[in-house]
C-alpha cells in the first residue's frame, strides 16, 4: 500500500504497510480500485454530458465513491468491494449512457483510454494484485512526484467537495454544474496530465467550485434549520441515558432526536457536531442536552467514558475499544469491522443500546461554551464591529482552526491563540477550535473576543465574513488585518485551502506540516504565487505589525 492523503502520513510521506489511521493495507488498495474506476465512470459520463444526456445515478454514486475515500469514513474492505462491485456496474451504465447520447446525435462512439478500459477482476486476491496499478505509486514511478503530487491534490480537493455535496443532497439541495464539475475534472485526470501550470489551475478551479458547494450546503443547512445564533452551549451531563452523535450531518442528529422524543434519552453531540447546538430548528428539542469531548482523536478515551449509545455520521471513526464497540453504531458511508451500521434511517438499535447502557448516574456541574457565530449572526452586530476596528478598539482579526490531530505540535494553535493581542478578534472552526474553546477571552466593547463560527464547511461563513468587514473598511480581504493561521489533516482541509487559493487569499500561515504530496517545486510556486507560508514561532505569527515573518513552504 501507499497513502499520503492526510496530515499524519508516515514520517511525513506516506503509510506503506498499514495506515497511521488504522487503515489496512487491503483496504488501502480496494479504495485505490475504486477511485480508477469511478474516473473510468466519470470519463464516459461526462461524454455523454457534453451530448446533453445525463444520469443522476450516476452522479450520486461518484460523489459518495470520492466521500467514502475521505480520511477516516470507511474501514471495512467488505463495504468498499460492494462498492467496486458497483461501480463495475455504474461504469458499464455510464457507457451505455454515453452510447445512446451517440446514437441519438448521430455521433462516432469515443472510446476513451486509461481507467474506461480497465476491468478490476472478480477474485479479491487477483484484485489486490491488479491495485498496484490503479494507485499513486505507479503514477510516482512514471510521471515524477511532482506532477503525481499535483493530480492527487486535484483529487483530494474533489473528495473533500463530495463529502460536502452529499451532505447538501441529503438536504435535497444540488446542482448540475457542480455534477458536470466532478464528471469534468475525474475525466481530466484520467488522461493523466502532465503540465505543471495546467495542474494548478485545476486544483483553483476545484476551490472555485466549492466554495459554490460550501454556498449550497450553507443553504441546505439554513433552510431545514434556521440561521445559527449565539448560543451558551451545555459542556457537563445531566442525569439520564445518553445517546452520543459525532460527525457532520445535522439530518442524521434531527432523525434521531425525533425518534427519541419520549425515550427519556437525552443527545449529546461530539466534536464537529458540536454546531448543530446553535441552529434553531434542533435547539427547540428539550432532549437535546448539550456537547460532549473534544476533538476526534480522544474519541477512544472519550467514548469509552461516556456510559451511552454513540452514532458516527460521518468521518472521523477511530478503531472502536473492545468496551465500547457493541454500542457504536455507524451510519450513511462510515465503516469499520464489527461495528453495527443503521440501516434505512432507523435508530431503534441505538435506542435499545442507550437504554441498555448505565447511563450518567448524576447530574454535573453546568458548564458552557460559547458558539453560533456564522454569517447571519455575525452581520448582525457589523456596523458595531466596524465602528470599532474605526475606533482602534479592535485592530486585528485571527482565523485559528481547521483540522485537528494528535501531533503534540498542535500545541502551536492553542499557544497562538493565547499569544493574540487582547485588541484582537480570534474566529475558530472545524474541530481545531478545541485547541482553544476551553478558555474565556472576554469582549471588546460587547462583541466576544473568540467568535466561534461553525464545522469545517462553515469555512464559508468566515469567508463571508472576511468579506463583508473588507467591503465596509473599503479594501480586499488581502487588504485586512486578518491573520490566518490554518491547520489541516484530510481532505476537507485540503480543498478549503484551494478555495481561499482560488479567491486570492494570500499570506496564509498553514501547519502543523507541509502536505506529503506537495513537492517542494510546487511549494516553492505557491509560496511565490500567494505568500502561503508555513507556521513558525508563534510570536512571529500573531505580530499583527508583520504579515510575512513566517518561514516560507
């Protein structure tokens, strides 16, 4: 096996007998079968777009082919080779589809060549020996790092964006053009391009159409939930049976907070879960307690401790603890061995597991946290916010999150979040922010020091925010004073990056490391481009009279 995709890659390049992440080697190379051949689907497909025909079976099953390939969703080599079996299936309709948009066009078929042609073999073992060809490492050996680096970037970007459109389709929100995009971009790299400049272009044009993807989710979310408000968020438990929902989709968490009504079971979220507990709609359950944890790596020492139910959503799944393993349930494209995935959106099985379980014998101490700061919220209090950048009360802004990770490294974050001036504003999202939602950094002039402003997606709400407050301080977002001192682990992170890229976001501070797949040739081009720097010293990063002190990529 060989995977670089995330933060924790091994010794900074890559796993290559067993993932960092507890991913196997056999899992690793059925996701590298699935992912040629959903290029293979995508390329007839977007033919057969190109003719005006379409197929939404089609578009729906790349997407969730490119999300269950995301760091930390799925980890059982069962699931992914019914995934393969079925994109077998989706690449033979794909060609069909193309076909007749051919015939009716009066058109030559086009047989496309590289993963359009290649048949994964029906015998897992024969499979496994046919993935070395499928994966990066043969692109490495033939095209040079650099440009495989590149190609892995553009897809990486694409699975960060489809874990993002799925969460809006559940919602019932897509779009054509964000399909065509996907179709569009898996066919480019099939024909395996080699030019630099071109590469990166892509790879903007990937953030360009995501942050269009990060705009639908945000209304898919707002529409079915509400705006989010500032909200003094329960931290402590309360006396009960405790069902624990991690991950990212908020349809999931109002599925089972409606089949819990009545249960005596009280919902807790954990980790980028924590935002739903600002948006109106769920707020109105009295069930819903509160949050509980931190970020996803404590999850085994967290969820071993929490006496209840636990329900993955989504990434990020950890190999379960032999304690705890019969009452984790996972859900949609999550997987890991021996752990009991709900079906057909009924939670009776993790009902049954919380009334079976202990439960919290008692009744904490009530603690808060503060959060609910997206777009809406924020527009509201503007005009004060601006009139007090105006009157020197505030004079730097911080953006300090993104991803999280066990690296003692991160300790950076919560060291420069402490280190920021007390005239500063700090906004936080993702599941970074609990590097440093525990502290209470007080107000300037009524507005909270620390804005919390929601999950990894919500990177849109900052960005919304960064340019509204440059539109009435009559500049460009570059023109702010507003620090960005991002973190990034999988591929969320990676396309977020690409989005703030692509709208010329410059002098970004990006740790804890550089990405395994960015060569230094194209470290050195982004560097040059937008001043992306690598942290460094925190005091050099939060001196809000230096944008550049950083050391460069």
């Amino acid at each position: 096996m060989f995977c670089y995709q995330c933060e924790e890659a091994a010794q900074g390049k890559g796993c290559s007998t067993i993932g960092v992440c507890g991913k196997e080697a056999t899992t690793s190379y059925l996701l590298d079968v699935l992912l040629h051949v959903t290029k293979g689907i995508s390329q007839y497909a977007w033919r057969a777009r190109e003719k005006g025909v379409r197929d939404p079976r089609l578009d729906a099953f790349v997407t969730e082919a490119l999300f269950v390939s995301v760091t930390n969703v799925n980890f059982d080599p069962e699931k992914i080779l019914e995934f393969i079996r079925e994109a077998v299936a989706m690449q033979r309709e794909a060609k069909t589809v193309y076909g007749r948009a051919c015939a009716v066009a009066g058109e030559k078929i086009e047989e496309p060549s590289g993963p359009a042609r290649w048949m994964p073999s029906n015998e897992t073992a024969a499979l496994l020996a046919q993935a070395a060809e499928a994966g990066v490492r043969s692109r490495q050996q033939r095209l040079g790092e650099t440009i495989a680096g590149l190609q892995e970037t553009i897809l990486y970007g694409l699975k960060g964006m489809a874990a993002y459109a799925c969460h809006a389709r559940t919602l019932g929100k897509e779009d054509e053009a964000v399909y065509a995009f996907f179709h569009s971009a898996l066919s480019y790299l099939a024909d395996e391009p080699q030019e630099v400049a071109e590469l990166l272009a892509w790879a903007l044009k990937v953030g360009e159409m995501n942050f269009k993807v990060m705009e639908m989710l945000d209304q898919a979310h707002t529409d079915a939930y509400g705006h989010p408000e500032p909200t003094m968020v329960r931290t402590t438990p309360v006396e009960g049976k405790a069902i624990l929902v991690s991950g990212h989709d908020l349809k999931d968490l109002e599925e089972l907070l409606e089949q819990t009504r009545d249960k005596h079971i009280n919902v807790y979220t954990h980790s980028e879960m924590l935002p739903a507990n600002a948006y109106p709609a769920l707020k109105q359950y009295p069930h819903f307690i509160g949050h509980y944890g931190g970020a996803w790596y404590a999850q085994q020492q967290e969820f071993d401790a929490f006496p209840g139910a636990i329900l993955m959503t989504t990434n990020c799944i950890q190999k379960p603890r032999a304690t705890y393993q019969r009452r984790i349930f996972s859900k949609n494209l999550v997987g890991w061995p021996g752990v009991t995935h709900i079906e057909n959106n009924d939670y009776q099985p993790v009902i049954e597991a919380a009334l079976a379980a202990p439960g919290f014998s008692e009744t904490a101490e009530e603690k808060h946290m503060r959060i609910g700061f997206g777009h809406q919220a924020v527009s509201g209090v503007a005009s004060k916010v601006v009139e007090l950048v105006k009157a020197g009360r505030i004079t730097h802004f911080f953006l300090i999150g993104g991803c999280d990770g066990r690296k003692a490294s991160r300790n950076y974050y919560t060291k420069a979040a402490n280190q920021v001036p007390p005239d500063a504003i700090i906004m936080t999202l993702a599941c970074g922010k609990f590097r440093i939602n525990q502290k209470e950094y007080g107000e300037i002039g009524g507005i909270p020091r620390l804005l919390d402003v929601g999950q990894c997606n919500d990177a849109y709400s900052a960005i919304r925010i960064a340019m509204a407050l440059a539109e009435a301080l009559e500049t460009d977002v570059n023109g702010l004073p507003l620090t960005f001192l991002l973190s990034w682990y999988e591929q969320k992170a990676v396309v977020i990056l690409l989005t703030l890229l692509s709208l010329g976001v410059k002098n970004m501070r990006l740790g804890p490391s550089l990405p395994a797949f960015m060569t230094p040739e194209v470290a050195k081009v982004l560097a040059e481009k937008f001043n992306l720097l690598l942290i460094s010293e925190v005091e050099k990063d939060t001196d809000k009279g230096d944008r550049v002190m950083a050391s460069p990529l």
